[in-house]
C-alpha cells in the first residue's frame, strides 16, 4: 500500500517512487537504467550485500594494501590496524551517501543531480566513472596475471618465457585479454547476473584466500615467527610519516564506492537491509583479507628474505601444479567478482548519465572496458609506494571532496527530501543556472585543490614534485581525504547558507 502525493508515491517504510514514469521514459534525461527503480523490484536482502562486499573486498588489489603496507616496513600489528580504522572511517560517508539510493531508488549520478544539476551531475559521475576504468585496468591486469601464471604451470617454460613484447610475454597480454573478454560477457548478461555470481563466488573467494594463508603459515612454522617479524619503521617518527598517507590511501580505496553505493542501495528491500549488510560486509572482510594478506606477506619475509607483496607470485611458489592451479582460479574468481561489481556498474550508470540516449548499462560497461585498458594499469601496481601514495591518495583527495558536497546537500540542507519527476527535467527545481549549480562545482573544486594541491613524490620515485605541486599545501596532502571531505563540506554548506535558513523558516 502506498500514499501518493502529487508526482511520488511514498512506501509506509518512506522508500519513495514515481506515481507515474510513462511521461519521462523517453525524456532526454532518462533511460531505463536511470529511472528509479521500481519498488516491486527492490529486493536486495542482507545477504545479497554483505556477499556483495566480501566479493568486492575480497581480491588481489584488497590483499595488496595490507601487503603493501608490510613492503613499506610497518609490522602486523601496524598493518591491520591502519587498514581496520580506515574501514571504519569510510563506512560513515558510505552509509550516509546509501541512504538516498534505498529512499527513492536512484543510481548515484541521478543522486548527485539534485546538488550539482541535472547537467553538472556528469562532473562527480565522470570523476568517478574514470577512476573506476582505471580501477577496472588494474583489476583485469592482475587477473590475467593469475591465468598466465595458472596456464604456465601446465604448459611449462615456453608459455612462461614466450617471446617478449612491451616488456611482457606475448601470452601474458594474450591472458589479459582472455580475462577482459570474461568480464564482458558478464556485464552484458546485466546487474541480475552479477548479483547472482557474487552469491556463489563470494565465498568460495574467501576459502582460496584462506587457504594460501595455511600453506604459508605450515611453511613458516606456525604464526610465532609471522608475528614476532619486527617493524622496520618502530613506533616512533619513521611509522607515524608513514602512517598518515598510508591511512589517505587506505580510506581511499573505497573512496568511490562511497560515493556510488547508491547504485546497488536502490535496489534495498529497506534502509535495515542495506545498512546492516554493509556493515556486516566492509569492515569484517576488509580485517579478514588485511589479516591474510599480513599473515602471508611477513610468511614470505621469513622464507624468502623479502617481502613479496604480490600474492600471484606467491601462489606461484607452490610446488604443486594442482595447488597453484586451485589457488590462481580463487585468485581469478575473486578479481571479477570485485571488477564487474565494484568498477564496472558505477561507470555504467555514470556514462549512460552523460548520454542516456545513446549509452546503456551494457554499451556503457563495455566503454569502461575500453577505458581501462588505455589507461595502461600494469604501470599503477608496478611498485606499492605508486599504487598507495600516488594512485590512491591522489583520487581519493579529489572524491573526498564530492562526497563531502553529497553529504551536505542530503543531509544538511535538504534534510532528505529530493522531488523524483524534477531530476529528469530541464525546468525543474535542479536544473539551475543552464543545468548546473555553480556552488556545488566550486565546492568540489576548492576542495580538491586543497586536498591534492600539495601532492608530492619522493625525489625521483613519482610523477608529482618533491616540493609538491603547491608547496605551502605540501602538508595537506598526507591528509588528503580528510582535508577533501571537510573542505568539499563546509564550501557547500557556506555557499548554501541562506537558502538553508529559508527553508528551516518555512
């Protein structure tokens, strides 16, 4: 039963739709993918997103963070904990962003509309819609990985030392290739196809994983010499240098899916459901693949002298060929399981936004496909201080300072009330100046600035300056989503101000 009220009808349980969408089906603005979602099909229980996120948790460039951190000097102990607060500190803005996809069903583009314009939402979709691509490169790359690794173990030395090309075999771009075609056709197949493969392979993903653990752990000799492995940095000013950009880095990961969780949220069977799922689902994944990927990066310290970050290569170091088969094709369920959810829906909806009359959900995955192999990813996991300090510290700065106008826009100043029919219309409330609101794109742009204005590279070992590229904002970056969120927040807030004191007085 619902209550309707003029262009909406309001579920008792507040979730809200259209009363009628036949007048904006074919509008300039809308396609079937971007309407609401309609509540009849709003089914997703709690299962359906805590199995969400332990696919998108994990996988290989998850294991990488912890693994990373280790490769950086931190110990197990300094590892985990960087990874478990970030987790929970992003869980905030992620929940809160959630909130909107559940009420009215809409994807994030259609959400950031109501702040940024129904023309200007294509700036934070286009933001997020690229960082996904090169998200879905990396992903892909590694994946391949694991099926060169995988096929050379059968095969022998001439699929493994083939003929080089680009710096590589011939046969591992032919496995990344391979890989690329997988994820395709399982986008094309749609988001119920998705949800389906993430309910059966989650957890046979987290069995891999688990099981490269124990062979590290029988190896070593048990968890005393893991856990008695020093820190290289100790406690004093060497780890808390480290620990600021890395924790940026850290939050960062899930930085986009802060953003665009509204994506899978509107297709909640209520706000119950998706909060507890995700609540379920982030931070208990997120310690349990750290914890492994610790475990078994200061394993390899103790059996090889080094620390091997990359947890491909150690599969590889199986003497068993079953045993590196078995454990590569976890490796390969784990990176689509990731990719197709986590990098692939979001561009989806976020290029169909720009061009919903030419672009679907399915053409707009395959652009994404696209994106993400000329962004060239093998450069970005080349080295674990590019991949936390350059890659994620710089976007995450940038996205901070969206999600901090989303948040003041939901929250604060429309105190959670958004006119559905009005996001797809060229005359409504949010089209603005010409489409765009000006004061929320300032509020991105100064944000961003502060936060990723000071971006710096150890002398010689990054693309950003050692100075930073804004000297005096060079101490900023190492709190870069913080400084993002906060700024992105307060300018929207401030730009907003009368027009919040009006509607309170209303």
């Amino acid at each position: 039963m619902t209550d309707v009220f003029g262009s909406q009808a309001v579920n008792p349980d507040g979730r809200v739709d259209l009363a009628d969408r036949s007048a904006l089906a074919g509008g300039r603005y809308a396609n079937s993918e971007l309407l609401p979602t309609e509540l009849s099909k709003r089914t997703w229980t709690t299962y359906n997103y805590a199995a969400l996120w332990m696919g998108m948790a994990h996988n290989i460039p998850s294991y990488l963070l912890a693994s990373g951190l280790v490769a950086l000097g931190m110990n197990w102990l300094q590892a985990f904990g960087t990874i478990t607060l970030a987790n929970l500190i992003v869980l905030v803005p992620m929940l809160l962003n959630s909130h909107a996809g559940t009420k009215y069903g809409i994807p994030f583009p259609v959400f950031a509309r109501a702040f940024y314009g129904v023309r200007g939402a294509n700036l934070p979709a286009l933001l997020r819609a690229f960082i996904a691509c090169g998200w879905f490169g990396i992903q892909t790359w590694v994946g391949g990985q694991a099926i060169f690794v995988i096929v050379g173990a059968l095969a022998g030395d001439s699929w493994l030392h083939a003929a080089g090309f680009g710096g590589q075999p011939w046969t591992m771009w032919l496995s990344f290739a391979v890989f690329w075609v997988v994820q395709m056709a399982l986008i094309w197949r749609g988001i119920d196809a998705l949800r389906r493969f993430e309910n059966w392979a989650a957890p046979l993903v987290s069995v891999g994983f688990l099981g490269l653990m124990i062979w590290v752990v029988v190896k070593v000799g048990g968890f005393g010499p893991i856990f008695a492995e020093p820190s290289r940095l100790g406690w004093g000013p060497g780890f808390w240098t480290v620990f600021a950009p890395s924790l940026m880095g850290m939050i960062a990961f899930w930085a986009t899916l802060s953003l665009n969780m509204p994506d899978f949220t509107r297709f909640g069977g209520s706000q119950r459901t998706q909060a507890l799922g995700q609540l379920y689902g982030l931070p208990t994944t997120m310690a349990f693949i750290s914890m492994i990927s610790i475990v078994v990066t200061s394993g390899t310290i103790v059996l090889y002298g080094q620390a091997i970050w990359d947890p491909v290569e150690v599969a590889s170091k199986f003497t068993s060929p079953v045993a590196v088969i078995i454990g590569l094709i976890m490796a390969v369920l784990a990176t689509i399981s990731a990719n197709v959810a986590a990098n692939v829906v979001s561009p989806s909806y976020d290029f169909s936004n720009a061009l919903p009359r030419v672009l679907n959900f399915r053409t707009a995955g395959l652009l994404t496909g696209v994106i993400g192999i000329v962004i060239q990813p093998w450069h970005l996991v080349s080295d674990p201080k590019t991949y936390i300090f350059t890659w994620l510290g710089f976007y995450g700065g940038v996205l901070a300072s969206v999600a901090g106008v989303l948040i003041a826009g939901y929250w604060v100043i429309n105190r959670r009330q958004i006119e559905l029919a009005e996001l797809y219309s060229e005359s409504g409330r949010y089209w603005f100046t010409s489409g765009w609101d000006l004061r929320a794109v300032v509020a991105t742009v100064v944000g961003a600035v502060v936060a990723v204005g000071g971006a710096y590279s150890a002398a010689g070992s990054g693309p950003f300056p050692s100075g930073g590229l804004i000297p005096v904002l060079k101490p900023v970056y190492d709190y870069s989503w913080v400084a993002g969120l906060i700024v992105g927040f307060g300018v929207y807030l401030l730009m907003n101000r009368p027009a919040g004191l009006r509607k309170a007085g209303s």
